[in-house]
C-alpha cells in the first residue's frame, strides 16, 4: 500500500481533530501502519520516534507483548458490557491493583471512557455532593486562568479562555480564575529565583472573598499540559491545596497527563506530599492501548451520596464505554509492568539524560526557557531571547519544526512556541541519545 494512495482515501471522509483540513493539501497526515516500542512506522518502512507517547499516553512503549496477551486474553471472554447492575472481574481486578498504589484515602472509583469525561464527573460530584449536603450555594470552581482540562463543555469551562475554545465561549461557565504560575512569565513579573509567591497569595484573595461560594477548586498538579509544559513550583501546589482545605473546598487533581509516572512518581501529587478530593485519571492508565476514565474519590464523599433511593441523592451521570472490560484488562496489565519493568526507576535514568540535553540548549539564542519534570521536558522558543519576544504566530514556527522532525524521523509536536518531549517510560538509552542528536539537527535548521 503506498501512503500516498491512503492519504487520498483518508481525506476523502476523515475529519482530524486540532487540525485545519486545509493544511493537509501541504500536511498530509502521516499514514502509519504499525509501531513498535518508540517507534512509529509508516507503509514506506519509514520510522518515527514518537517523542510525545502519541498524545502523552504511551507508557511502556507501542505493541508491548504483555498488554496485547493480556487485551487478546479477555477478548476471549468479554468484550463489553454496560457496567450499571453488572460487573466484571476485569474491573474489579484493576481497583483492586490501582488501590495499591493510589494517594491513601482515595477509595471509590467511578469509570468513565476518557479524560474530558473524567473531569466532567469531577465537576459534578463535587457540585452534587454539596447539593446532597444542603449546601447549594457551593456552586462555583476556582480554576488556573492557562488549565487544560478536556474539550467537553465543563471541561472547557474550567480551563483557561484562548484559541481552543473561543468559539465556544457562549456555552461556557464562569469559574473564579486565579493566575498560573507561569515562572518565565510571571504574571506579577517577578525573577523565579526572588518572587514570594504572588499567584499564590492571589488565589488565596479568591478564596477569601468567595469561600462559602466555591465547590472545588481544579488543578493540573506539578505540570501544565496542554497550557504549554509548564513545570511549576511544589509550594505552589501545597499552598493550593491547604487553601482548599482551609475553606473545606474540594481539591480536585487533574492527573489525565501527570499520572502512571510522567512526573517521576506515580501520582504528580506525590511531589507535594498531598491526597485530594477527587482526582481524575486517564490517558496513561492502559499505556494508550484502550480508552477509559477514572474519577477517584474519598469514602466522605461517596457517602454523600449513598442514601435511600427516594431521598434522590443518585449520581446520575454514566457512559456506554464505562469501564470497558477490554481496556480494564489493559489497564491491569499496564500496572503489573510497572513492577516488571521498574518504570519508575527508569523515569529516573530518562530525567538525567533529558535534562542533560536541555541544559547544553540553555545558551542557544531560541531557547528562551527550558524546563522538564520526569520524562517531560520543554523548549520554549522565542525570537528575542533579552525581551523573551515569542516568534510572531503568523511565522508558524511550530509547523516548521514539525514538518522538520518528521523529516528527521522525530514526531515533534509543539504546543505554540513550546517544543516538548513526553517521553515513553520504556525508552532505551540509545534511543534517547539519537532523538536528541536529531532533535539539535531540526532545532539548528529551523533555527539557522
Ligand atoms: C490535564 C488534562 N486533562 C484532561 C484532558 C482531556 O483528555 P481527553 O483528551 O482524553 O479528553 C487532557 C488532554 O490532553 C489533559 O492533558
């Protein structure tokens, strides 16, 4: 099969997500027709590195041989089921492995099928619950004004205001806002090495102000995804979450991106040493080998709503896809490599030599900021690195490292101005030394 030919049957019906269409007449997608470990490949026998975990959720690497027998298994007995007045042993095994490594007093799990829809339940659990309790005047989120936290409508909501969800901006609700600490740019412009934590004293006014109004507040612990890779101070999130626990909010960690290790640890929230209230998981969970969502909450509030049934205090949210035997099997499976393949030690060896890499790009003149956590690291791109002037939109710098990666057999997939890696737990060593030799080969072309 040649690509050529695919790209044509491709674009006669298919409709890609984030994507100008238009783009693809001079973009086309990249037909791909297996993967392997780290790498991607398409009918040409050409190779990619897929540096960012095909949208950050690839954890033990493509076609893994334990997670397909584990997937192949199940198939041979249950496929899907609806998950209300029935269960499945595939379910019940992965709580079961998830409570062995989950923050402690986190216990109840309700399933969903992907991270938006994790966040969705969030939002209502936390709204409803102070409905069940009497307290309906708790009816608003406090969010960070650069969050992602998912393309549905609530999801969108909560996250910051910008191009991804503009022209939706009619449907969407108000949440208290408080500033990202976004360190390079610091909303109060502060130095990094001086500032006291103004955002933090900003959030802490917010609360303050509309304590008795605010249901939860929503948070990306340790990292901003979608916002642009954005590493942020642990103290930022301690203060976070002793605000919401001073006001008896709920916290609630949005760990779609940071969970299953992307951080270093397990849980991003392990950096703080903090448990929330409710904490949404995705992505990561199967090693994007199947869909599911995870919004895990603590015994108090699952109480909140164990009640008769006429005392109608139901959560009546659900899914089709809701804990999908298949992916649940994925899921189980993606937990028992951790302990087989001692990811998390591997994270270790991957953050020494990813900072490596971006410490030697600190000097260069397009290098404006470089940050990493775990096997996340950044390069945020600028034109003028003295006044940190970013590269004018229009230039698309973004698409020309792109198409320059994938040229170099890198999928490079920059966020704006924010190049990134987000790297595969099982990433070799040698692997990493030849996407970073290619990576300075795209960086030093685009950037001559
Ligand atoms: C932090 C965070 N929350 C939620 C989502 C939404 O997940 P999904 O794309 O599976 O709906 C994302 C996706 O990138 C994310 O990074």
């Amino acid at each position: 099969m040649r690509n050529i030919d695919l790209i044509k049957r491709d674009l006669k019906y298919n409709w890609h997500p984030f994507t100008q269409m238009k783009d693809c007449l001079s973009f086309p997608p990249v037909p791909l027709e297996k993967a392997k470990g780290v790498k991607l490949f398409d009918y040409n026998g050409k190779f990619y590195y897929d540096t960012i975990s095909s949208w950050w959720c690839n954890v033990h690497g493509h076609s893994h041989p334990f997670i397909k027998k584990a997937i192949k298994r199940q198939l041979e007995t249950l496929e899907h089921t609806l998950f209300a007045g029935f269960t499945h042993l595939p379910a019940i095994t992965l709580s079961e492995k998830l409570m062995e490594v989950i923050p402690g007093g986190l216990n109840k799990i309700f399933y969903s099928d992907n991270g938006s829809t994790s966040v969705e339940v969030a939002l209502k659990m936390s709204l409803q619950y102070w409905k069940n309790k009497g307290k309906r005047k708790r009816n608003k989120f406090v969010s960070l004004d650069m969050g992602y936290h998912g393309d549905t409508v609530g999801a969108m909501s909560v996250s910051g205001r910008g191009p991804y969800n503009s022209a939706f901006e009619r449907l969407l609700f108000d949440t208290l806002q408080i500033p990202t600490p976004y360190c390079y740019r610091c909303p109060s412009g502060m130095d990094k090495d001086k500032c006291s934590f103004e955002c933090l004293m900003a959030a802490a006014t917010i609360f303050e102000n509309h304590h008795e109004e605010i249901s939860a507040v929503i948070i990306e612990p340790i990292l901003l995804g979608a916002g642009g890779m954005l590493v942020y101070p642990v103290k930022f999130l301690r203060g976070i979450s002793a605000l919401a626990s001073k006001y008896g909010c709920h916290l609630i960690l949005d760990e779609v991106a940071t969970g299953f290790g992307r951080t270093g640890r397990m849980f991003a929230a392990e950096h703080a040493g903090i448990v929330p209230d409710i904490m949404c998981l995705s992505k990561g969970i199967t090693s994007g080998y199947l869909p599911i969502g995870l919004t895990v909450t603590k015994q108090e509030i699952y109480d909140g709503f164990y009640a008769e049934f006429d005392e109608k205090k139901t959560f009546y949210h659900g899914h089709t896809y809701t804990a999908n035997p298949l992916a649940c099997a994925a899921g189980a499976a993606s937990l028992d490599l951790f302990k087989k393949e001692d990811s998390l030690f591997r994270a270790k060896m991957i953050n020494k030599k990813l900072n490596c890499f971006l410490n030697g790009l600190k000097d260069a003149p397009y290098a404006g900021d470089v940050r990493s956590v775990g096997v996340v690291g950044a390069i945020e791109i600028v034109e003028d690195k003295k006044r940190k002037k970013p590269f004018d939109p229009s230039r698309r710098i973004g698409m020309e490292v792109y198409t320059e990666g994938l040229r170099k057999n890198l999928v490079l997939r920059p966020l704006g101005n924010v190049i990134y890696f987000f790297l595969p737990l099982s990433v070799k060593e040698n692997e990493l030394d030849d996407i970073f030799e290619r990576s300075l080969s795209v960086f030093k072309k685009v950037f001559k």
